[in-house]
C-alpha cells in the first residue's frame, strides 16, 4: 500500500467544527498514522468577507501547534483553510494550501446547488482572478438530485479541480453522494480523494487506506495513487495536477466475467 497525502482535513481543535480538543486531535494522528497518511494539509473553515486577520491569525497560531504535535506521530503538516464561497466579495483574508496558488472552496452542502444555480461558476471565477485555482472541495456533495457531469467538467476546463470525500465512497449514509462520487471518478472528473477528518472516529475520521483498499479492487493502482498521493504532493510542490484515466468495466463485461469463471 503506497503512503497517502490529506489535503483536506479539519485536524487542528477547536477553531472550526472540526476536533473539539487536543486529546481527539491526537487520537486523529494516531489513526492517520495507521491509515498510511504522512502529510495532511489542515484546513479550517474561513468564510471570506467576514473572518478577518484575527481569526486567520489564530487559526495559523493552532496550525502550528497541530505541526508540532504531528511530529511525534511521523506526519508532515502543512498550512491551509476551506473556504465558504458565498458572495463575490472572497477578500484577502486567505489561507491557501500548503502556501501554493490552490485554494480549497466549498458552497453550503446543506442548501445544496440549488440556491447558487446561478453563481457557481461565477465565484469561482472571482477566486481565479484572484491568482489562485480554486479545489472544489466534496464536489459530490452538492448535489441532491444526481451529479452534473457536464457542469462539473465546465469548472475543470474553467480552470478548477474536484475533490471528493473518501467517506463517500465508503458509506451510504445519503446514497446519492456515494452514487456521485463514483460517477465523477468513472468520467475522470476527480484530482483528489481526501478524508475531511472532523473527528478520530467513524464516518468523519481519517480513512484513507480504508478508501484506497475498496477502491483498488475495481480499479487500477497507478491511476489511483494520483489521487491519493501523486496530485496532493504536486499541490504541496505548487505544480500542476494530473487527470486520470479510470474505465470501471461495464456491468456487462463483469457479467460475462462472471459467467467464464462460473463455467
């Protein structure tokens, strides 16, 4: 099993709805340690236009904490934030990952697209112009009625990258996330798979070898590793990501395999 890299993750406590102390952020390390995670990319929640430098300089105050903390489990951790894109008015007051030109955007998951149907690609933009590329961040999460493939392949030739929680693909809890998460790696419309730790324990927990070893079994190791490793550690090195080039066989053909080994 190859080492993996979570570029999303809300590891640092209490700053955000991630750990709600540093006695569950340990228990995060030491489980990210076991599911082969050596460096994280923490990244706490800024709604821009309204978290100003204060609270950008409290949450880089316990980011740094966090990196000291991480050394005695092996794990590299780097500076970053996730931001609620909510208007057009993004601001200054950004924490971009890992100190590169990405930056991690997220819409209200709760609302879904509906309510920003027509300012999704819009305040995307406003970040682009800002000199950054903007990470959706669990893109599969938005929406409710099924994945807009084409909407979604509109954002990466805008100039954007797709992120999609690993806990979709390993729970049903809402179906339709799972279904999407799965759509938009079989149309290569996926750069990152990250964990979005909130807690050390089960659905929000880092999981990412758990990911890694359901996902391996249909599809092929060298595509995956650019989701899990190759594109997070070309983030940290600031250069460009890679698209990957999954084809899930088609249920007819598992079909047809299926039947050869049952005869």
């Amino acid at each position: 099993m190859p080492p993996f890299i979570d570029t999303h993750g809300h590891y640092a406590w209490q700053i955000d709805d991630g750990m709600p102390s540093i006695i569950e952020a340990k228990q995060a390390l030491a489980l990210a340690r076991s599911q082969h995670i050596e460096a994280i990319i923490a990244t706490p929640h800024l709604l821009p236009g309204i978290d100003g430098p204060e609270v950008l300089k409290k949450d880089l105050a316990r980011i740094a904490e966090l990196k000291n903390l991480a050394r005695t489990y092996h794990i590299d951790i780097y500076p970053g934030s996730e931001i609620m894109l909510h208007s057009a008015n993004i601001g200054q007051s950004l924490i971009p990952m890992a100190d590169s030109h990405y930056l991690l955007c997220e819409f209200d998951v709760r609302k879904g697209i509906q309510p920003h149907e027509h300012h999704f690609e819009d305040w995307l933009y406003e970040v682009i112009l800002l000199g950054y590329t903007p990470i959706i961040a669990h893109a599969e999460r938005y929406f409710h009625q099924g994945i807009d493939c084409d909407r979604i392949a509109a954002c990466i030739q805008m100039g954007c990258y797709v992120q999609v929680n690993s806990t979709s693909f390993l729970y049903k809890h809402v179906p339709v996330f799972q279904k999407n998460a799965y759509t938009l790696l079989e149309h290569n419309l996926v750069h990152l798979i990250a964990s979005d730790t909130h807690r050390a324990t089960a659905p929000r927990c880092p999981n990412l070898a758990d990911c890694w070893q359901k996902l391996v079994q249909h599809y092929p190791a060298k595509e995956l590793e650019k989701l899990f490793y190759a594109n997070p550690l070309a983030i940290i090195q600031d250069r460009t990501l890679q698209p990957t080039t999954l084809a899930r066989p088609s249920r007819l053909k598992q079909w047809f395999f299926f039947l050869r080994r049952s005869t």
